[in-house]
C-alpha cells in the first residue's frame, strides 16, 4: 500500500533517502530508550533494589527516577516530531486498514505519553497517581508493546 503512494522507494537521489533515514533513526533510537528504559525500571532495577534497606532503596529510586524523567521527556518529544513526520510521509495512504491502524497506534502512544507525564512531572496533582507507580509503569509497558507491534503492522499494511 505504502509503495502505491510514491513513496521514493527506488529513487536514485541518495537525497530523498537522507530526511526520512534520519527521522526514522531518530524515532526508533528514541522508542528503544524509552520502552527499553522502562522494561529496564520494571524488570531489572525495581525489583533489584529490594535487597537494600528501605532508607537506601528510597533513594537510590529518588536518584534515578530524577534522572529518568529527562529520558522520559527527551523521547515524548521526539517520538511526537518524528511521528508526525512520518505521518506526513504517509498522508497520502488511501483511507482504509492502514489509517485505523495508525490512529489506534497513536491513540495508544499518547495514553503511554499521558501516563508517563502522570509519572514524571513534579506536581502535587499528580502525587495520588504515582502511590501505584508500579501498576502504572506496566500499564505504559504494555501499551508500549502494543503500539510497537501495530508499527511492524503498519510496515507491512
Ligand atoms: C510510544 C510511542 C511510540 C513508539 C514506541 C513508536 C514506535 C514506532 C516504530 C518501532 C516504528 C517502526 C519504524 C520502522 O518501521 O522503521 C514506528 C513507525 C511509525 N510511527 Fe511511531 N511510535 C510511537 C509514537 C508515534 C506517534 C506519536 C506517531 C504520530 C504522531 C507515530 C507515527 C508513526 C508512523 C506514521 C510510522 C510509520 C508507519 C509505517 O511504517 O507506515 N509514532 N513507530
């Protein structure tokens, strides 16, 4: 479906190839650290942080959920750049399959930016939703998941 759009697939301008490489690389690198950070959060430090003292693991965790939020905000915003430069790439993909796919996909990425922003912004309004930090960051997981796998999806459609 994508190739029916003129998308430059067999161009010979090394050109036409050079912006989309770039915004495609900035998408996937910034979707590798923020869902590989997370299942790194989940998987690996939480849980590894249990043989310290409740003392020590409050703040180890205050210390690397500190730095984490900057990782966190870095990658909304280029994945929300880069997507929507990758949208523009595709705008001209008749209606159909590929596009209800699309706006599930990205329904679903803005709950994960909408959770992670619940997570990560320093406001008091907030405090009620990070007591279950834990159900929330594998709730983004998930979503995260999913909104990879219709991307692999969406390749192909
Ligand atoms: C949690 C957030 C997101 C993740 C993990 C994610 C991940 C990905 C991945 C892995 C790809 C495949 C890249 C490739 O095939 O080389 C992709 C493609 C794409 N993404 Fe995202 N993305 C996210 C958010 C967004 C947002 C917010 C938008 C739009 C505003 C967007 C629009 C697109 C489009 C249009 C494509 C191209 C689909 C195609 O191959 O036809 N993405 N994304």
């Amino acid at each position: 479906m994508r190739e029916a759009v003129g998308l430059p697939q067999n161009s010979a301008k090394a050109g036409h190839f050079m912006l989309p490489t770039l915004f495609q690389w900035i998408h996937v690198g910034a979707a590798v650290m923020g869902v590989g950070g997370m299942g790194f959060l989940l998987g690996v430090l939480l849980p590894g942080s249990q043989v310290l003292d409740p003392a020590q693991r409050d703040l180890l965790l205050q210390a690397v959920l500190k730095r984490f939020r900057w990782v966190t905000w870095s990658v909304i915003g280029l994945l929300l750049a880069s997507g929507l430069y990758n949208v523009r790439q595709v705008w001209e993909v008749p209606p159909g399959t590929y596009w209800t796919w699309l706006k599930v996909k990205i329904a679903l990425a803005l709950a994960v930016f909408l959770i992670s922003l619940c997570l990560t912004v320093p406001l008091a309004a907030f405090d009620r939703f990070r007591e279950r930090r834990q159900f929330w960051l594998w709730t983004a997981f998930a979503l995260a998941l999913a909104v990879i796998l219709i991307s692999a999806y969406l390749r192909r459609a």
